[in-house]
C-alpha cells in the first residue's frame, strides 16, 4: 500500500513517464468522479473503479493487481474475451488477433483546470501500439476520451474495430435514454431497461449522420432516469458521421459501453508508422441526475468546445418563410428595413440565390454553382451587403457547399467530384447528390466557397452552412480499390475544410444546419458557434425538442426562430423561440400595430437578459413528457439574475394545478418577481406579480405559473433586492 502511495505522489508532479508494473494504478479525475485504472498481474490494463471521488489517495493503494477478465480497458480481438472488443485488426499474416500490455503513462497539466493522461499500450507479438488519451475538465466533471493506433508491420493492416473508448459498469439495473429523430421530429425521448445482450445505437447514413438518431445518450445506473436525483451517464460522440454506441450487459449483469466511429463498412488501411485517431467520447457521470449533468456539459462547451462559446450571438430576421425562392433584390431589401424595425441584428438571405445556367428556382437546380443569379439579383450579393449596411444591420447568408445538383455546371464539369455508382441508375436524395471530401480537389473547392464570398464581400457576417443529403450510391471516384475508408476519410475532409476557415475566419458565425437538426456534435461545434434544431418550428413541437437538446447543449447553441408553423398565439411562438437563441423568419409586415411593437419589445427584453439566457445555469423544472405543461428556467452565474419559463401546452378541463418550484437560486436573497413580454396594454394577472420572496421560498413554495388556458405563456424576471 505505501507503494502505490509513493507512486502516485509521484505521478501528481508536472508530467512524467511511468514504465510498466503490476499493480500500477492510475488515476483520472474531475472534480466529483474518479476513474482508476490498474495494471494487473498478467500486464494487462483493467477499469478498477469509476464512481464518486475518492477523499483519501491513500485508498488508492486498495485497489489490486490482479487479472479481472470482462474490464480491460482496451481489449484487442481473437483472444479470451468473451464480449464486443475495442480494437481489431487483421495482420499482414491474416492473424486477427491482438492483445494489448501496458507500457507507461503520462500527465500533462494543459492548465489549472484541465489534464490529459495519455496511457501506452503495446502488444507483444505484433508492432502495435495504442495510446488511450482522457483529458479531464475538473470543475465541469467532463472527460473526453479517445485513441490513437499505430504500427510498424512492413505492409499495410486492415483494421475492423477502432472504438474510442470502453467503459464498465455495475449495478443492479440499468436504463438507457436514446433520442430518436427523423426530419421535423427531432430528439424524441424513450427509455428502456437494458437486459442481457447488446443494444445497439449508430447510423449509417455518412453525411446527414444524425438524422434517425442523435450521437448521445444518458444511462441511469442502479434506477430510472430523474432530473435531479440518482446516479447518470451522459455521453457523447465527436463525429460528424456515423457512429455508434454499444451497450453490452454481460453474463455477470455488469454492463460494457463502447463508443466511436461505426465499423459498418469502414474497414481501414493502415499503413505503416500512420497513426490512426479515433473521434472524442465526451462523458460525464453525475449522482445528482441529469440536470447536474446538463449543467456541466453546458459550462464544459461554452469555455471549452463551441466556437466563441462566451461570445454573444446575433438575432435575426430569416427571409424563408417570408419568399421561399420567390424573390429578387428589391423584396430583400424591403425586408431589410423590416429586420431594422425589429431590432434585430442581422438580415439572414436562405436558399435561392445562385445559379445562372441552372438558376435556382427549386430544389432540383443549380446547388454547387455559386454564383448570384443575375436574373433576381443583377448587382450581386454585393449589392446586398451594402443593402444591409444601408439599413443597419448586418447580412447572413445561406450555403450547402457539400452538395450538387446534377442539374448543374458543376456535376457537368466534374462528375469525379461526386460519390456516385459507376455502373448503377442513381437514388437522389432531394434531388442532390454528396461531394467527395475525401478528394483534396473538392475540399478546396468547398474551402474556395465561404472564402471566395468572404473575399469579394468581407462584410459578410454569418454564413448558414446546410447539409440536406446523407450519402447515396455509395462509391468515391477517388478513393477507387479503397471504397472502405469512404464514411471515415468523407468526414476528415469536412474538417480539413472546416478547419482552413477558422484558421482564416477565427470569428466569423456560422449555423450548422442539416435538414434541421441531422448534425449536431460537439466536434462540429468546434467551427459552429449554434446549430439549427429542425425545421418544425411549430411552438408545441419545439418544446419538446429544445427540451430534448437542452439534456446535451446549452442554448446560446440553439438556433429558435418565431415563424408562421401552428396555429398558436404570437405571444406563445415569440416565448418559446425566447427559450434559447431567438431570430424570426416571418412577415412584420403583415403584423398589427400592436404585435410588431410586442415582438420589438420581445427582441429588447431578449438582448437585456441575453447574458443570463445565453450564459447562465438551465434548469428543467416541469416535463413536457410527463404533464401538459411546461417549465424551464436560467439563472446567471452569480445568482443575481434569473428568467423564468412557464408553458400551457393542452391542460385538461379542471386539472389540478400545481406551483412551479424554482432551482439554482440564492436561499438567503431576495428576488423581486416581474412578468414581462406582456402584449401591448395587458397586465399580468399572475398572482406573485411584482412581490419579492426569498429564494427559499420561491424553491420550496414555488410561483403560480400554470393555467388551464390552451397555449398560454408567460416569462418571468427574477431580480435581487
């Protein structure tokens, strides 16, 4: 035990470089969890404990060195492990078997807050090696985990199994939440209980990967899922393409989560001396539920992995639903002024506006020829740019640079440019086929887009990037006999692309966009500073899918636009977009009076508090699942500011109603309580109106903010005295 001691005083000083010993233990931590990895008797590494933290380093000497078969934290394939491996490989001798030993490990402190731990592992027959890298955020409780595979055989090998990472788990039960999705339909919640065997989320869909179901998931251990009790994993993956999680309970009813890019026909060649990395498992472990868990997500992406994640963000007026592709420079112009009325800062320009051979007129032309088409805007974007200069605000405008008509000068010029069958009639997603990122040619054409526009017209101040196909007729031109590497080489090419831009544009916003919400992983958000949820902008739906979104994502990356989808009140659509990052995509101008000096006010209200909505702590206070109603609210860092979210959605005739408990206030001050986004003339008729309460009271007791009234709702201002 004073070994084990000795060795991890050891280790805790700046970054040092262990050699392999049985016994060794190691030891990655965060502010609440620990998880503690040992060498065992046979030289292979084992998961010995993930849990709460531990008080005493001396009990780090309890852990023991022995073998514990079904938690190797790496284990290769073709051995004695009887369950899914994370890494298999087929040598140059058709030998498909690996095993891993370890060799050492290393610390780098990258600054107060934030360690890596890079451990070595080697195998003892074949030249591979393997280094596991868990980077821990100490006071947000996150750890991303990922791997890097190299080898030094003669010839290339082919590898079939590259996981990220494998964790352990054991309890008496387990419950999965997945988060299925299709287009309009996002991030619709279910749990299970997961049994003996596998169950099994990932995509196969390459580009629009997250279409059917969202890279992440939340596993209660030990009991069911609840917001703000019992023990939870919240997991994610940083892939921009298919991925999957595997949730394996074994014989003994521990429980094996894997996670990394999807295998399914991604065989890859490695050659010699390349290392191969696998995409970042990001994970908590909360015993506080999920909304602790949330929480540290959210801080964790705004200071660490969301571009400009402390930045403001910029309101605005969409011309989509207002012209669809029924307009010319003239109506973008008017609506120019429109978004100045309103107040917001910029004039958003959607699909439309490019093509001259094929102009765009539909979806079935002209996508990958990305010139102004003369004939609706004869002066060019350009013009438009100075438009929206003229009328104060800033101009954003709409691309899909991964895609192509075949209706375009684009597909006649360079039909090796396109992942297309050579010798199959062609299945058109939308009417459009997907580039090949794999091929550095159409990467610099994909690159040339935003920089050519950023070029001519540097003005430019956000750019809507969309993606509306996942990849059909899966062949590459390029990659030609090494079609297996396709869905892993596509989405490096995206990031090659991505990452040439904020080199160049380290500030310039950009919305990540895929048929609505069919991307959304946090590596993306690495070039994204938001991303657009679905295309249902119907208040009612978007509940639950801002619901949904916010278990993973804070909401200054969730784009909420008031639209025309629904048949509800504009009081109710305008408080339900106030929810996250607000923009508008519909007519002012056919507005009363009365709305558009309701949605300026709206605007006004939502950029005072935008520090406190964008920035502040979120908590989910009444489920939309589980009543008729709705409750969420922020609260700012300091606890001094906070708003308060109170929806109606169908309440039954003579429901029982309910006070709202508020959460992550200071007990001991006192909050005044104001509604606002009050239609012109109205008062509030909520009862609590301007009085002041403790925070005590107002978590214990609560505030009367549900009605019996069909899509009613009312924000609530909470201000210290």
């Amino acid at each position: 035990m004073k070994y084990c001691l000795f060795l991890w005083l050891f280790l805790l000083v700046g970054m040092v470089r262990v050699q392999a010993a049985a016994g060794d233990v190691i030891r990655v931590s965060t502010a609440a969890t620990d998880l503690i990895f040992r060498v065992g008797t046979d030289g292979r590494l084992y998961q010995a404990y993930w849990g709460e933290r531990l008080l005493n380093d001396s009990d780090l000497g309890c852990f023991s060195g022995k073998s514990a078969k079904g938690w190797e934290v790496y284990p290769g394939s073709g051995m004695e492990d009887y369950f899914e491996p994370a890494l298999g490989i087929a040598h140059q001798d058709g030998n498909m078997a690996t095993l891993l030993k370890y060799v050492s490990v290393e610390k780098h402190e990258i600054d107060a807050n934030v360690t890596e731990t890079v451990v070595a592992l080697r195998d003892e027959v074949y030249p591979v090696e393997v280094k596991l890298h868990y980077m821990a955020f100490h006071r947000e409780n996150i750890i991303k985990a990922w791997s890097e595979i190299r080898h030094r055989e003669k010839k290339p090998v082919r590898m079939f199994r590259f996981a990220s990472s494998m964790l352990y788990l054991e309890a008496p039960r387990y419950f999965l939440t997945e988060f299925s999705s299709d287009w309009a339909k996002e991030v619709r919640m279910s749990s299970q209980e997961l049994q003996f065997g596998k169950k099994i989320l990932d995509t196969k869909l390459g580009s629009r990967a997250a279409m059917h179901v969202q890279p992440f998931f939340q596993l209660g251990i030990g009991q069911e899922l609840s917001e703000n009790h019992g023990k939870v994993l919240v997991g994610t993956i940083g892939w921009t393409g298919n991925f999957r999680f595997t949730f394996e309970v074994d014989n003994l009813g521990n429980l094996r989560v894997i996670s990394g890019i999807n295998p399914y026909a991604s065989d890859y060649e490695l050659q010699p001396g390349e290392w191969f990395k696998t995409p970042e498992f990001i994970f908590t472990l909360s015993d506080e539920g999920t909304g602790k868990a949330s929480r540290d997500f959210h801080d964790w992406a705004r200071r660490y992995q969301v571009k400009d994640g402390l930045g403001e963000r910029l309101t605005l007026l969409n011309n989509w639903e207002n012209t669809g592709f029924d307009f010319n420079e003239e109506k973008l112009l008017a609506l120019m002024q429109e978004a100045r009325h309103l107040g917001v800062d910029m004039f958003l320009l959607d699909d439309g506006w490019f093509g001259n051979k094929y102009p765009r007129k539909d979806d079935r032309a002209g996508l990958g020829d990305w010139d102004a088409t003369a004939a609706k805007l004869p002066r060019g974007v350009g013009a438009l740019v100075k438009g929206a200069e003229k009328a104060g605000v800033k101009f954003g405008i709409w691309i899909e640079p991964e895609m192509v008509n075949p209706k375009s000068e684009l597909f006649e010029k360079h039909p090796e440019w396109v992942i297309h069958l050579p010798n199959r009639e062609l299945y058109y997603f939308r009417n459009q086929l997907v580039l090949d990122l794999s091929n550095p040619k159409v990467q610099d054409f994909v690159y040339g887009i935003v920089d050519g526009l950023m070029t001519e017209n540097p003005e430019i101040a956000f750019f809507k990037w969309d993606c509306n196909s996942p990849i059909t007729n899966i062949y590459s031109p390029y990659l030609k006999e090494k079609q297996s590497q396709l869905y892993v080489d596509h989405v490096r090419g995206i990031y090659r692309v991505l990452e040439r831009l904020k080199a160049k544009y380290p500030h310039l916003p950009m919305m990540l966009c895929s048929g609505g919400g069919a991307r959304c992983d946090y590596e993306a958000l690495k070039y994204f500073t938001e991303f657009w949820p679905s295309d249902n902008t119907d208040p009612l739906e978007r509940i639950f899918i801002q619901w949904g979104f916010s278990q993973l994502f804070p909401s200054q990356v969730l784009c909420a636009h008031v639209t025309g989808w629904g048949r509800q009140p504009l009081k109710f659509r305008v408080d339900v977009a106030m929810m996250c990052k607000l923009g508008f995509d519909i007519g002012i101008a056919g507005m009363s009076e009365e709305e558009q000096l309701f949605c300026r006010e709206a605007v006004s209200h939502f950029k005072r508090l935008s520090p406190v909505i964008l920035q502040g702590d979120f908590y989910r206070l009444v489920s939309p699942y589980e009543t008729n109603h709705a409750s969420v609210m922020h609260v700012a860092k300091d606890r001094g500011k906070a708003v308060v979210y109170a929806y109606d959605m169908h309440p039954r005739f003579g429901e029982k109603l309910f006070p709202v408990k508020l959460q992550g206030l200071d007990p001991q001050k006192k909050y005044k309580v104001e509604e606002i986004n009050l239609l012109p003339g109205k008062k509030s008729r909520l009862r609590e109106n301007d009085a002041v309460f403790s925070g005590d009271y107002l978590m214990k007791v609560g505030l009367d903010l549900l009605t019996t009234a069909h899509t009613s709702s009312r924000i609530i201002e909470l201000t210290v005295q």
